[in-house]
C-alpha cells in the first residue's frame, strides 16, 4: 500500500527545488515508463539516485520511439487509458492537442502537490504548453534552447571563424567555404522530407508560429513564418542544407561528413553518443538569425511527464516525477550524462553549468547554451497543433519541390488547409 500523502509529496519537492535532498517518504510500488532514445536513458539514469531516497519502489522503462508513444496515448486514451503505463513521455508541441481531446485520461497534478509554489520553479513558457483549460496536465522535463554545434577543425580548415556567422546569408557563405576545404563534408542536414524542424527554429526566433499568441487565429502566414520558408529555401538551393533524417544525421556525425548540426541544447548528448572518439572537436555558437542584430535565440523540443489516469501508482508515480524534473541533482545527473536542457530554474544554477567540457573543447558550452533562454519568444499551441504540423511538413514538400512560386503562396495554401481543420480564422 502506497504511504505518500499528497503534502508530503509538495513538501518535499519545494524542498528540491531549493537544491536539497528529499527525505524518505515511505513509497512502495511498480512505477513503469515510456520514453525515447536518449530520454528513455536519461530516466533509467537518475533511477540510482530516486531508490536511494525510496528503495521500495521499483522504476522500470520501454523505450519506443515519439511517434510510437504518441499513437499508442491516442489510442488508449480513446479506449479509456487502457493499457498505459504509470508515467508517460510526451513532446511540448503535442502535449496540449492530447490534454484537450482527452482530459480525463491524465491525473490532474495539483491532486497530488503540484501547488503554484511548485510550479513557479518551471519557466512560464514550458507550463503553458502543458495546460488545457488551466489544468497542469504534465511536469516539465527538458528545454531546447536552439545552437550550432559545429566542427572545429572543418571550419579552421576552411578559415571560417563562427563569431563572424551572425547572419543565415553569413551561414550560407560559410557553409559554401566549408564545403570546399573539405571535400564530401556537408555544411549541415535537416530531416526536409519528414519533419518541420528547420521552419520552426527560424519561424520561432522571428517570434512567429502556426497560432497567435492567443491561439485564437493561424499566423503561418506573418512575414516572421514566411522569410523562415524562404531562408530554409535559400540553404537548400545553395547546398549547404541536405536532406538527412534523425540517423542518418547521426551516422553523418560518427563518418565525420557533416561540419554542423542547428538543433536544440538536448542535442549536446546525441553527438557527444554517437562520436566518444571525436572529444575536442565539436564547439557551440548561437544561430544566426535574418539581420545581424536578431534575436539569435530559438526553442525547439522539450518534453515532459504526464501520469495516466489509469494508473494505479499515481503517488510512487508522482515521487518519481519529483525526484527526476523538480530538484537539482535529478536534473543536473540527466544534463551530464545525456545532454538535457534542464527546465528546473534552481538546477541551472548548479556549478557544472558553468564548467569547461572537455568534449567540447573545453568550451563551457552549458553557460552559452543557456544564455540564450531569456531571449526565446514562447510559442503558442493548440488543440490543432498536430492538424497545422501535417499541412505544414506536406507544404513544405511541396515548396521545396517547386510546386509554390514563392514562400507566401506556399504559407497562404497551408493556412487554408489549417483553418479547414481547425476552424479558425487567417489573422490579417
């Protein structure tokens, strides 16, 4: 029988947040999760650290990739939550379309501590994405405050200083001398075919997005979305941006032929994986942005943790959840290990943030990572979310293919299609 009572559970994570250890609670049970890839690790790795405090609970993990845990929410979710774990991992951007359709298949996290003093101690622009109707459906996991990770010796080699890259033209031009002082070297890949991350990254620096700021009306079309499209557009004409999917871009890392890769903090991990052997190599700097005195800063991805339910461990669930996303050394275990952006305001004040690394050269590449946070616009999104994604990633297809004359015509067409599926209407 579960023995945590709901202020105990508050109580002790207030007291985590502020940096400390928390205390015994007397938990017993099964806690089992879906995550993915480097998440799924992530969590499997501050288990050690959760049984030292609850030694009675038993933490175990399925690692499915995201689109395999977001099909099989939806559908147990529409049968009644039959079938899911006691914690699941859900993406930022998608985590609202399911909290909305479905709202009683996840524990309302208030019931069991989540109290306002609680989540203050997560940024605002991460809670938000994880409410429907008010309701904190979800607590949240890791940020992904958007950099160039780059090669430094491909870039030396072809006397490309990145300081001097403030700009996507200045990107372009770079990418071209890159390419040429090292041949078979790419200046950097994006999964063009089958993802949005591309347009995302550069729409949210310019502070645009699918959706209003109040989600009221589809702004895909403001001039911040459309020179998004046409900067995209211009890296692919001119062959510094290719085609590669998730592995393949990873394999490209490993085989040395990629100088960059534009992508959320969260990605620190993934390179630092896929190529031990490469240590001093890799260096970071902020992506450039349309004019040289932009913005420079972006969030692309982030998850977080919801607990089902159907669960019939919610508070051994909820303790799990406590010790991994709201204190210090849960956090700060899962940014060394695996590279993920903690969301935990407190854990970025840990003293590893502000150390040189090693792999990257000794580049204290957390404090630059984390810089940027301040400067990043919060993205709004809806219940649509995953209707807007679709019409996009086909849009952009599309475009890429030739099938739009220019980038305005392209967003009109896909704002049509949103506002058909969505209802609501074109802002001006």
């Amino acid at each position: 029988m579960i023995k945590f009572s709901t202020a105990s559970a508050a109580a002790c994570l207030i007291v985590a947040m502020a940096g400390g250890q928390v205390s015994a609670a007397g938990l017993t049970g099964n806690v089992a999760i879906w995550s993915w890839n480097t998440g799924a690790s992530s969590l499997k790795a501050v288990i050690p650290g959760f049984n030292a405090g609850e030694p009675d609970v038993a933490v175990t993990m399925e690692d499915l990739n995201s689109d395999q845990i977001f099909e099989k929410v939806q559908a147990s979710c529409a049968a009644g939550g039959v079938g899911l774990p006691d914690i699941v991992s859900l993406q930022g951007a998608q985590a609202k379309s399911i909290f909305s359709q479905y709202p009683d298949c996840f524990v309302d996290l208030r019931a069991l501590g989540y109290t306002d003093e609680v989540q203050s101690g997560f940024p605002e622009f991460k809670r938000a994405e994880l409410e429907a109707n008010g309701v904190p459906y979800a607590m949240p996991w890791d940020t992904g405050p958007v950099v160039v990770f780059y090669r430094r010796d491909f870039y030396e080699e072809a006397g490309v200083d990145p300081a001097t890259i403030k700009t996507w033209d200045d990107f372009i031009a770079a990418g071209l001398k890159v390419a040429e002082a090292n041949p078979g070297v790419v200046m950097t890949q994006g999964n063009l075919n089958g993802d949005s991350e591309w347009f995302n990254m550069i729409a949210n620096e310019q502070g645009c997005g699918y959706f209003s700021p109040d989600g009221q009306s589809i702004s895909i079309t403001q001039p911040g979305c459309v020179a998004a499209l046409d900067a995209l557009k211009s890296m692919v004409d001119a062959g510094v941006l290719t085609a590669a999917a998730w592995d393949e871009k990873l394999q490209s890392i490993k085989a040395g032929t990629v100088a960059s890769q534009v992508y959320g903090g969260w990605y620190e991990g993934g390179i630092r994986s896929a190529a031990p052997e490469q240590s001093g190599e890799w260096g970071v700097y902020e992506m450039p942005s349309l004019t040289a005195d932009g913005r420079h800063a972006a969030n692309l991805g982030g998850s977080a943790l919801a607990i089902p339910s159907a669960s019939a461990n919610k508070e051994a669930a909820y303790g799990y959840l406590t010790y991994a996303l709201g204190t210090n050394a849960g956090q700060v275990t899962m940014l060394k290990e695996f590279g993920l952006v903690p969301s935990l305001i407190s854990a970025l004040d840990d003293p590893y943030v502000s150390q040189g690394q090693e792999y990257w050269g000794g580049q204290a590449v957390w404090s630059d990572i984390l810089a940027t946070l301040p400067r990043i616009v919060p993205n709004t999104t809806t219940a649509f979310q995953n209707d807007a994604e679709s019409v996009y990633r086909a849009t952009q297809t599309r475009y890429l293919n030739g099938e739009f004359p220019d980038a305005k015509t392209a967003l009109d067409d896909a704002a049509n299609q949103i506002a058909g599926a969505s209802g609501l209407p074109i802002a001006p």
